[in-house]
C-alpha cells in the first residue's frame, strides 16, 4: 500500500497544482489538461508490460525498480524550465512508476483467497486515495514554497519511499489457490469478459478523470475559492473515496456477485453526476459537495474491478490487470483534454452534466458482462445460469 500511495501521488496529486501551472505558464484551459493529462499518458504506454513483469520476475523486483527510476525522474523535472519539458519528463516519471498499480494488485490477489479479494483490494485502492490526498496536500505548500521544483522534489521524495516500503513485499503463500480456472480463455488479450470488463471500466473512469482534475480548478476559477481550499476539497474527496472502496469490496464479498456491485456503482455515479451538473448554480458549497459525490462514486468501484478481472483470468492475472488498467490509462490520458476542449466553450453545468451519460453506458456493458460471466460459471458447474439446475442432471433425467 505505501508503494502504491508513492506512485499515485504523482498523477493524482497533481491537479491541485492547476491554478499554479497555468499561472506560470500561461496555459490554456485545453492545454493545462493535457500537461495534467501527461502521467496518465506514461502510464498507458508501460502498464500491459510491467504486468507481464510481474508474472515473470514478481512484484519486489518490480516495484523497487519501477519507483526508484521513477523518483530519479522526477529529481530531473525539477529542473525543467517550461510546459513541454515538465510535460515530458512526468510521462516519464509515471511510465515507470506504473509498476505499482498492477505489481501491486497482483500481490494481493495472490494472497487472498477469491471470496475474500473484493474486500483486498478495495483496502489496497485506498492507496492511491492517500497517496493523492498527500499530493494534493503538500504540492500547493511546496510550490508556494520553492516553485514547480520543489513540487517535483517533494512528489520525487513520494515515489522513493515507496521504493523502500518495497523491499517488504513478500512472495505470494505456495498452497493459494488462484480461483476457478475453468474461466480462463487463453491470453487475457482475446478473452471477451476482460474486454467487456474495460470498456465499462474507462465508461466509469471518465467521469473520475474529470472530476478530480477539474474540480479545484472549477472552485477556483468560477466559485473564487483559494488555491488551497480547492486543494482541501480534493484532498477530502480522495479519502472519502477510499472508505467507500473498501465499502464496496465488503459488499462485494458478501453478495458473491463483484460485478453487481460495480454495475450499481455506476449507475449511481451516472445520477448523481447529472444532479450535480445541473444544480451547479447553488452555494459554492453545496456545489462542491456534490462534485465531490459523484467524484466518490465514479471511484469507489476501483478495487471490486480489479477483483472481477482477476477472476476472470487466474492463470495470467498480471497480464489481465496490466491489459484493463491501460484500457484505463488511455481513457484517463484523453479524457482531461477533450473536456478542457469542450468546457472552454460551454458552460460548466452542461460540460459536467454530459459526462454523466458515461457512467451510465458503464453500466449498460456490465449487464452484459454480468451476463458472460454467469454463463461461464454455468460451464464449469454444469448449471443452467437461468434455473440453476445441473445441466448433467437434466441431460441423464432426459
């Protein structure tokens, strides 16, 4: 967990430091997206490979290697001295520190058993929950302090920590069963349930992407709250959101079901979204706290996710991770700029309104995936995923 709060400090926490990046660069609205968007962009280009990774060295070796080159990274964009270099060597830094997110989960998953991983990892997402908060937290202080340097030095501190904290990861227990493997359909990246697994995942997520890296700047801008304020308000939606993955994981367990749950997630996201873009004109507050409900549930599923990818592929579940988090990551690098593009030009209420219809289609795929995954456990068992009789039953009855 101290790995994976290292790393998600850096594309997290960055977005409190909006106000301060487009000052000093004379940014764009569209273009401050892009250069907040640009450790998603790092992500997306190494996660499928430092899943592979982890299947064949294991996740010490990665993720001690991963966040010490990312800190040196960000040591070296301390000393940039413009937009497009920053820009650059913050992709670098979270290409390798990448490594986390599925070295990470792929630990967990070996040591809990199946009926237990929703609740695992909902615990193990609270990471980047409080690694962001700490950014969100210390960035603006740093910058005030020492500039866009020192920001950098401070996230480079983050990461090098986590690299330590790494040298304790253990192995996963010899005797742990991965899960069902009558599920398992070949590589991960020709298996339909994973596929449908992603598409409503980046659904989902782009209204997470949004919300946290617009959010303070929309307080800011529009509704004439402080640099720090703002950086409050999302510090806070941060570690709300991670009691509510590790709500979700509890429930998730408990109802055997990871997908159901994921399903109701974004279905809640998709209308609370709505309400908030369209009640935008009450009280600064108000508007605020709604931001921040919608910001919670659109991020709540995270850890349930990765659970339900993890049983639909056992046998290969760093590839599998690695494969869904850059179906993500590519989303997320997008999502920041297109809405930058759009909401120049349209009011806010209506911007964030229409990335309510997101989590919603979110949810119509996961209906779907619900579905192909019910039948798949049916042809293990032999049930019937309608009746749940045993189709052996029937067939010898016959």
């Amino acid at each position: 967990m101290v790995a994976q709060a290292g790393a998600s400090s850096l594309p997290l926490g960055l977005p409190a430091l909006g106000p301060h990046l487009r000052g000093e660069f004379g940014l764009s609205l569209a273009w401050l997206g892009v250069l907040l968007a640009t450790p998603t962009i790092g992500y997306a280009l190494t996660m499928f490979a430092w899943g592979a990774l982890a299947d064949r060295l294991g996740e010490r070796r990665v993720l001690v290697g991963g966040l010490a080159g990312c800190a040196a990274m960000l040591m070296a964009a301390a000393q940039a001295d413009g937009a497009l270099a920053l820009g650059l060597l913050l992709a670098g830094a979270a290409a390798l520190g990448a490594c986390a997110p599925v070295a990470s989960g792929r630990a967990v998953v070996g040591w809990f058993p199946v009926a237990e991983r929703g609740r695992a990892l909902g615990l193990r997402h609270t990471a980047p929950m409080a690694g962001g908060a700490i950014g969100a937290a210390v960035l603006p202080v740093a910058a005030s302090v020492a500039g866009t340097g020192g920001a950098m030095v401070a996230l480079a501190l983050l990461a090098a920590v986590g690299a330590v904290a790494s040298w304790g990861v253990p192995g996963p227990p010899a005797d742990m069963d991965p899960g069902p493997r009558g599920v398992v359909r070949g590589h991960p990246a020709g298996d339909r349930l994973v596929w449908l697994l992603a598409a409503a995942g980046a659904a989902v997520i782009v209204a997470q992407a949004v919300l946290l890296r617009f959010q303070p700047l929309y307080l800011h801008d529009e509704r004439g709250w402080s640099q720090g304020a703002a950086a409050g308000m999302l510090s806070a939606t941060l570690l709300v959101a991670a009691v509510a993955r590790v709500a979700a994981g509890v429930i998730s367990d408990r109802r055997g079901s990871h997908i159901a749950v994921l399903r109701g997630q974004a279905l809640g996201a998709g209308a609370l979204l709505l309400g908030a873009g369209l009640l935008l004109g009450l009280p600064a507050i108000v508007a605020a706290l709604l931001l921040m409900g919608a910001a919670v549930l659109s991020m709540a599923g995270n850890g349930v996710a990765y659970a339900a990818v993890a049983e639909a592929a056992p046998d290969r579940t760093g590839q599998a991770l690695g494969l869904y988090a850059t179906v993500l990551i590519v989303v997320v690098s997008a999502a920041p700029a297109l809405f930058g593009l759009v909401a120049g030009d349209v009011p806010w209420t209506l911007a964030f309104a229409a990335v309510a219809a997101f989590p919603v289609a979110g949810a119509l795929v996961l209906a779907r995936a619900d579905r192909e995954h019910r039948a798949r456990a049916a042809a293990v068992s032999g049930r019937d995923p309608r009746s749940g009789a045993s189709l052996r039953d029937g067939a010898a009855k016959a």
